[in-house]
C-alpha cells in the first residue's frame, strides 16, 4: 500500500510563501551586488590606482582605516555628529509617527484625506522629487531667505535663552529644541512609520477594547494595555527602520565625504574603508537596539 504523502502545516506554507516573496531580491543581490561587495571590501585594504587598463591596487593592510580614525579627523568629526542627530531624530520620528497614525485610526469625516496628506511624504522622499528637494536651486534659495529674515527673538529663541540662563535641565531643553527645529525633517521622513503603525493598529481586534470597557477600563488603560503591546513589535520594525533611513539620505554628511573622496578625489581606497566602517557602525547600533528592545517585544500568537 502506497504512504500517503504528508500534508504540509500552515507554517510550512507561509516559510515556502516568504522564500519565494524574497527570491527575486536574493537572486538579485548574487547577481548583481555580491562581487561589488566584495572588490569594495578588498578595496579598503588597498591602495588602488587608476589607470587606462583599469584598476591598480596594492595590498597595504589597515593602512586605509587608521587615516580614517586617527589622521582625517573630519571624518570622526562627521561620524559622530551624524550618529548623535541619529539618537534624538529616530525617537521623535516614532514618536510623531505613531502619534498620527493613533489619529488616522480614528473614525471621522474626511480621513481618507488626511491619510493622504499624511501620507505624502512617502512620495515626496523617493525618486525624482526627493532630488528636487535637494538639489533645486530655487528652493535652496527660498530657504536661506527664510532663514536669513527669520526673527531672532522669535518664542522659541525667547524660552531657549531663559531656560538656558536658569540652567535648569539645559540639555534636556536643548534636546527639545533640536526636535522642534528639525521638525520638518521629521515630518518628511515619518511616512512609512506612519504606515506600518497604521496597519498594526487596524489589526488590533475591537472586542478587546469591548471587554476592557466592559471590566471598566479607561481609554489610558487600554492604551498601555492592549494597543502599545500589541503594536511593540512593529516599534521595532520602525526603528530599525529609522535608522538606516536617517544614516544613508543623500544630504547626510557622511555620505557626502564617503562620496566626495570616491568621485572627486578618486581615492578609492580610502572611500571604501569609510563606507564600511560607517557600515559597520550602522549595523553594531542595529544589533544593540534590536537586542534590548526585543526583549520588551510582545507577539500575539
């Protein structure tokens, strides 16, 4: 008698549904991304030369990333204010991004709109228009005429200077500052975050926000109870998330010298032991904050 076949389990299904949704990335990145890697990496051990043949390079160690940490001191300098704005610009973007996708998720007249407003800046950080903004010239000139007839002793420079005079909780002051200068780079960059809260929160069944009423649960309650938890997996995404799309934008600094050193100076070498060191830190930063933060993550089973 022929063995029956054995039927696949529904994780099963969903892992073969998950390897194929990723495969044309995969093939993608052997195809067309592995070797670069890797003559990248061989690179930044290298002095590499150009000539009419092509590439020269010649084997000189660590040579390439001790000038990066102990002689170019821009580049330390850029580093570590890049990975300072990194620490208070991720967290008001999830802040903000969660706070408006608590908003949208509520029922009222003209949502649809709003969540298109809300939503554009998804397309206004991708693409043609995302060079627009940058590398228009019209719009950097508006820019340094608003900045340059700005009021000095606007509300926020007022509560600034007092508060910096009475010394009272200065950094924290600063702290706030920096986010509400910055909140227009904020905004822009909050469209996806907005998206991926938006979806979890829909997901969040109403009978548990009935049966939490019901046991006389108030609105505050509820919210740490039931809807923070339940969308604390996707605080993860988003922040991991956040960071990489704060650290690799077109107008971060140290992507300007990483690029700078690669297409003006033609140094190679040196280019690439940046990258990936700035590489490296990117991801030793990813690794801390998703260790300690999946630990507090709750999954609804």
């Amino acid at each position: 008698m022929a063995k029956k076949k054995k039927k696949m389990t529904l994780a099963q299904k969903n892992s073969i549904a998950g390897y194929l949704f990723i495969l044309p990335f995969i093939v993608g990145f052997v195809a067309f991304l592995a070797y670069p890697l890797f003559q990248s990496m061989y690179m930044s051990f290298c002095n590499v030369t150009v000539g009419a043949g092509g590439f020269t390079m010649e084997f000189s160690g660590l040579a390439n990333y001790k000038r990066a940490f102990t002689l170019d001191a821009e580049f330390n300098r850029l580093l570590t204010e890049s990975l300072s704005n990194m620490a208070y610009r991720v967290p008001a973007t999830l802040v903000f991004s969660f706070f408006v996708a608590l908003l949208l998720n509520q029922e009222f007249k003209g949502r649809g709109v709003v969540r298109a407003i809300f939503f554009l800046p998804v397309i206004l950080s991708s693409g043609v228009i995302v060079g627009l903004e940058y590398n228009n010239t019209l719009l950097q000139g508006m820019e340094d005429v608003v900045q340059s007839s700005a009021n000095t002793s606007s509300v926020t420079s007022t509560l600034q200077s007092i508060l910096d005079t009475g010394g009272s909780g200065s950094k924290f002051f600063q702290y706030v500052f920096d986010i509400v200068d910055s909140v227009y780079d904020v905004a822009i960059a909050s469209g996806i975050q907005i998206i991926i809260f938006l979806s979890g929160l829909q997901t969040v069944s109403t009978s548990m926000y009935e049966a939490a009423k019901i046991e006389g649960c108030t609105a505050w309650e509820s919210f740490w109870k039931i809807t923070f938890p339940m969308v604390s997996s996707l605080i993860l995404v988003n922040i991991v998330y956040s960071i990489i799309d704060f650290l690799i934008r077109t107008d971060n600094k140290v992507m300007e010298k990483i690029n700078d050193t690669m297409s003006r100076q033609m140094d190679y070498g040196f280019s690439s032991a940046m990258a990936w060191s700035y590489f490296l830190c990117v991801m030793g930063i990813i690794g801390v904050v998703s260790f300690i933060i999946s630990k507090k993550v709750y999954y609804y089973e």
